[in-house]
C-alpha cells in the first residue's frame, strides 16, 4: 500500500495532466522549468516557453497538494522566440520538496527539492580516494520501505545526492527510478537510519547485468538496501570473538545488505560492488584512539573478526567509524592494545603496533614479531588482502606450486583475482621464497590501484624519481611500479642514493609499507 501522502500528489499530478491534455501540444513541449531551487525558505528559477504572458506565475503546492500560494515573475527576457520568466517566493523551509505549477500555458509542473545545508555537514563515500559526497535533500521512508518510483526520479533529476531516512530497516528501490541516472558518477543515495548510514554512489549499480541474472526486466527489478542491527545470538558471538583477541567492542553490530529482486521477491541476488569501496557509517558508543580501534568485519560460519578499512571521527559529543569496504556484511568496531616484547624502540614499533591492533599483521607469537626476519611471497599477499578487506576466494590456482591444500592458497587466488600479484613465466608462484623489495613495491602499487589511489607517474616524471638511485639500473622488471611507490610516500631509499630493489625485504619494512598503503588510500586515519 502507498503512503496517503503520494496519493493527494498524485491527484495533483493528475489533475495536471489532464490540463496539459486540452492544451495544444506545441506549447506543452516548448514550455519547462530550469534552475530550479528550494534553500533557505526561497523558492526561485525559470519558466521558459514560447508563448508570451502579461501575468506569468508559478502556484506551489506542498507534498500533500496543498496549495501554498503563488510566485509571480519579477522578470523576463526573449531569446530565438522563447521567452524566459524568472521568479523567487519566500515559502516555509520545513517540506522536503514542492510541487511547482506553471501558469503560462497552464500546462507544465516540475518538483524542488529542499537543499538547505544539513547540521551533519556531508558524508563520506567513494573508493580509495575518500572521496566526498555532500549532503542533499531528503526522502522520508514508510517502514514498509516502499519509495514511489516518479519521485525519486524527480529528485534525481534536481539533485545529485538524495538522503532516504529510513523508518524502519529496509527501502525497496524501484531500479526504473535509477536506470537514467546510473552512468553519472555524481549521483547518489545516502541512505540511513538510527544503526547507521549506507552511501550508495549509483554508478556501482549494473542494472542490466542484474536483471539477467534474475531473468527479468530492469523495469520489474528492485534493489533492496538494509541497515538493521544484528540479533542478539550474533552480537554475543562478535563479543566471545573480540575478547578472545583482547578487545572489547565499541559501537553496535550492525548488517549492511545490498541485494536485487525481480517480480519473486524471495529470489535475491547479491549486488557486487567489484572494487568500488562503498562508504557506511557506525555510531560508536564512546570516543576511540584511531590507533588502537578497527572496524572489523564478522564471519558468521567461522565467528571471527577481519580487519575492514575505516575512519574514525569525533565531532560536538558525536562519534563514528566511516566503513570503507566492497562487500556487504554484519560489521562492528573493536579497541585493541596490542604491542610485541622484541619490537619495543624499533623503528618501526608504531607501524607494527597500529597494524596488530588493526588486525592486518600477526605475531609470530603472542609476544614476539621478529621484525628483521625475511617475509615470503605467500606471506605478504595475505597481508595485502588484509589491508584491502577483501573476502578471500575458495578455489584453486593457475600455479603449478600452489595447491588447495596450501594455507595461502585462497589467498594467492584472491590476490590473483584482483590483479595484485603474477607468477613466473614457469607458471609457478614460488611462495616460500622470501619477497624482494622490487616484488613488495610492485604488489603495494597494484594494491593502490585496485584501492583507486595509485597515482600518474609519466615517463619523465618516472626517470627523475628513479635517477637519484644509483642503483636503480639493478631493477629487474618494476621500473614503473618502483617510480609510483616512491611518487606515492611508499616506498624510501635504503640510503639517499640507493633503493636496493634486490634486497630481501623484512617483516618491519613490509608493516611500514602496508601502513603507508593504507594512510594512502584513505583506508586508515593518518
């Protein structure tokens, strides 16, 4: 059933269309608005049309289609035969939106939504970049979750972002609302409610790929997006699972779902997100070291806790985790106070530290992390799939020396999956040998660029960062991927005036790298 709400619009919206019916056509199709805007209590933009009026004027009308009075136009100009009326009227700042009804033809309405700024000052969405995605007008939710299609179109015309306020868990998005809309990358929905925020840039979705999977039309198909607390049995699991670690959780657990429908609604499929980090907020019970809290990941069949990328703020009383991951998942925030007897006053204690309390490094024990010890292939790309919170695949590998029955082997296939790592032209991997630096760069960059945070280095640029090594002729087959880690903040000099790109690369240089990584791509508070 639809909100009573959308049904005195829609007796509006009718009643409009069968005014615009008895109206000649070609002043229907040569008559519009543009430049509409709804900020502060104002109300202004334009009317164009070819036809000409002594008296031109806009009636407004509030959600429900209750008449609110009348803009007349202060101004106008022609141009080719069209003529253009400017208005502006001063209307109460506390609907959503508003129903416009132009009187020069009498044919025409258009809808405005309210932009005035939001006291949350924006939210944070994107990739790897961090990148930001403002406030916009908002969408009240019915606990049903049901959202009529024509507004969200209207609003998605006006608008670049669009916040849905949820009453209950759930909104039900109709996809013929977002078909238009899905090739511009500035489109967005933030979609939120009292256990946290979901922003959902449009572009991720591939609306057509999705109906092909559930064998119907886009036009039929519906994307339902939840944010709903998880249930006590689960939240007493992340509990046992962070105190096994030697943390204690601070903010709720809470299950972002993401997932598509046809005409069955209870046959869903998951909406991939490929590598686009899609933001999500957590309220956090109490403020939180940045150093020692994680937002984490729960893995409901093997009950554990994964490290997922996030930031974390405090602002006027209010605390939170920006949860930035390409999955959808029960996520929570943990504080650990993790720190290892034989890295105390190493140079590279603070890295070892914030990655263990980020659950991206173990130790070798509970107590030790033997820092200078050489680190293999097999074993820095599980840290690299660490740091980008992928879901590791099952499965097995192209490799000749990687079988299923290898620790590392969904990690070598993850890791294979999203371009990170290649093997040797013997068709081999050769994970137990230890990494180089020149092979550790080359992962770290590939890391960056499946976390959309590698940068440009030119050819020129390439030869100026590699000239000051004069070892930098010893590099193999990385030159490109040397120059971006360096260019990046990743990857230092040995010395001043040499990068040792042979060198066995030691667990200390691999968390310094892999924390550079993460403070890059945004993953992590600086």
């Amino acid at each position: 059933m639809k909100p009573a709400v959308f049904k005195k619009t829609a007796q509006v919206t009718v009643l409009m269309l069968i005014i615009s019916a008895l109206l000649p056509v070609l002043a229907f199709a040569a008559t519009g608005f543009k430049n509409l805007t709804y900020r502060d209590g104002t109300v202004s933009g334009s009317v164009y049309s070819d036809v000409y009026s002594e008296n031109a004027q806009v009636y407004l009308y509030d959600p429900n289609g209750n008449y609110l009075g009348t803009a007349s136009t202060a101004t106008y100009s022609v141009y080719d035969g069209v003529y253009t009326y400017n208005f502006s009227s001063s209307v109460s700042n506390s609907y959503t939106y508003l129903n416009l009804l132009e009187k020069v033809t009498d044919s025409v309405y258009g809808t405005v939504y309210n932009s005035t700024s939001s006291s949350s000052g924006g939210h944070k969405g994107g990739g790897g970049g961090g990148s930001y995605i403002p406030s916009g007008p908002s969408i009240t939710v019915s606990s049903d979750g049901y959202i009529d299609a024509n507004t969200l179109i209207n609003a998605l015309t006006n608008n670049d972002v669009i916040e849905l306020v949820l009453s209950g868990d759930t909104v039900l998005i109709p996809a013929k609302a977002l078909k238009d809309f899905v090739g511009d990358k500035n489109k967005a929905l933030v979609i939120s409610n009292g256990n946290g925020t979901y922003t959902l840039p449009l572009y991720v979705l591939n609306l057509d790929g999705l109906a092909d999977k559930l064998s119907a039309s886009v036009d039929d198909m519906t994307i339902k997006v939840s944010i709903s607390a998880a249930g006590d049995s689960v939240a007493s699991d992340i509990q046992a699972a962070a105190e096994a670690l030697g943390g204690t959780v601070a903010s709720g657990s809470v299950d972002f779902d993401l997932v598509a429908y046809g005409t069955d609604s209870t046959t869903t499929t998951p909406v991939e997100l490929g590598n686009n980090y899609i933001s999500r907020t957590l309220p956090l019970t109490k403020a939180v070291d940045p150093s020692k809290a994680t937002a984490v990941v729960f893995d409901p069949a093997s009950k554990k806790l994964s490290f997922a990328p996030a930031l974390f703020s405090s602002e006027d009383d209010s605390n939170e985790a920006t949860i930035k991951r390409n999955g959808n998942s029960i996520y929570t925030v943990i504080e650990l106070n993790k720190s290892f007897a034989d890295s105390q006053g190493h140079w590279a204690q603070s890295y070892i530290d914030l990655l263990a309390n980020k659950l991206v490094i173990d130790g070798v024990t509970d107590t030790s992390f033997e820092p200078e010890r050489n680190i293999t292939r097999a074993e820095f790309a599980a840290l690299v799939v660490r740091a980008l919170g992928l879901d590791q695949l099952a499965g097995g590998s192209s490799f000749t020396d990687v079988s299923s029955g290898d620790w590392f082997s969904s990690v070598v296939a993850t890791a294979v999956n999203a371009k990170i790592i290649d093997g040797y032209e013997d068709h081999t991997f050769r994970p137990n040998q230890p990494i180089t630096r020149e092979e550790l760069s080359a992962m770290v960059v590939r890391a960056l660029a499946y976390a959309g945070a590698k940068p440009d280095v030119s050819a020129d640029r390439q030869a100026e960062l590699l000239a000051k090594f004069s070892d930098s002729n010893q590099i193999v087959w990385a030159q490109q991927e040397l120059a971006a880690a360096i260019e990046a903040g990743i990857v230092d000099g040995m010395t001043d005036t040499t990068i040792a790109p042979s060198k066995q690369a030691t667990r200390a240089q691999s968390a310094a790298m892999l924390k550079r990584l993460l403070t890059k791509a945004d993953f992590i508070n600086n």
